[in-house]
C-alpha cells in the first residue's frame, strides 16, 4: 500500500468528514442562506456531493495516464443541471451523498500505488495542464471541497 496514497485519503475524508459536519450542524434556516457562489448553503453542498461521481470517473483515468478532456463549458453545463434539482434537494439526501460519494473517491485514492499517483495526464478544465495523479486529488478533488466547505462556512458564520 501506498503511504502517499494513504496520507491524500486521509486528507480527503477529513475534508469530507469537515463538510458532512457542518451540514448536519445547521439550522434549516442556514441551509437557506446563499454562499458567495449564488447558492443556498444546502446547493452548495449537493453541488460538492453531485461533483463526486466525475472525480471519482476520471481520477482512475488520470492515473492510468489517459487524458480528461472535460472542459470549464462542460463543467459550468454540469453545474446547471444540478441547479434545477434544487428544488428536490433534501439534507438527508445530500449527506447520504457526500458520504456514500465521498467513501467511494477515498477508496480510489487509497487503492492507488506510488507510479499511478506519479503519471499524469493532461486535464482539460485545469487549462489544459498536464496534473499528475497525486495533483489531481490534491488540486481538484480536495481543493474543490475545501473551496466549497469555506463559502458555506463564511455564509453562516463560522470559521
């Protein structure tokens, strides 16, 4: 097993675990409030949750070096489809989804060796930059879910 492997599932399911916290934390009202994003706390957190399957998709893909060739019109189009379901959004739903979501990304991650977390390929939402595995969970899996977890956090006042 991977300790570098091991160590980025860690730092995932604490993000994750961070995220499912604070959702079960809030009031119903604080689930109401928009984030800097535009959306309502609970958005937000459906949005990380909803993002987890095409992470989960294409992380496997970048670590066996084949190219992501997703892009930023795709990812904006993809976040549109999820708006339209806000109105079914429920906060059992979403933290069902962050959790069963969110095992199944850090099981990817621990599954990994050390010369999968190493190659990379070319991911194109990321500028079309090549991003090494090991990159790819730090810089778009984590960092997406920190992004998001600090909007809500800033939108009901906790830090």
């Amino acid at each position: 097993m991977s300790e570098r492997a091991q160590e980025l599932a860690r730092r995932f399911d604490e993000a994750n675990n961070d995220l499912i916290a604070t959702i079960e934390g809030c009031t119903d009202e604080q689930l109401q409030i928009p984030t800097p994003e535009g959306w309502s706390v609970l958005m937000c957190a459906y949005h990380v949750a909803a993002s987890m399957p095409d992470q989960l998709r294409w992380l496997p893909e970048v670590a066996a070096g084949h190219d992501v060739p997703f892009t930023w019109d795709d990812i904006n189009r993809r976040n549109e489809e999820q708006i339209t379901h806000q109105q079914e959004l429920t906060r059992d739903k979403t933290l069902a989804s962050l959790r069963e979501n969110g095992a199944a990304i850090a099981s990817t991650v621990r599954s990994l060796g050390d010369a999968q977390l190493a190659t990379s390929a070319l991911v194109d939402f990321a500028d079309n930059k090549a991003l090494t595995a090991d990159q790819f969970v730090k810089w778009v899996i984590i960092f997406h879910m920190k992004d998001h977890l600090k909007s809500i956090r800033a939108a009901i006042g906790v830090s």
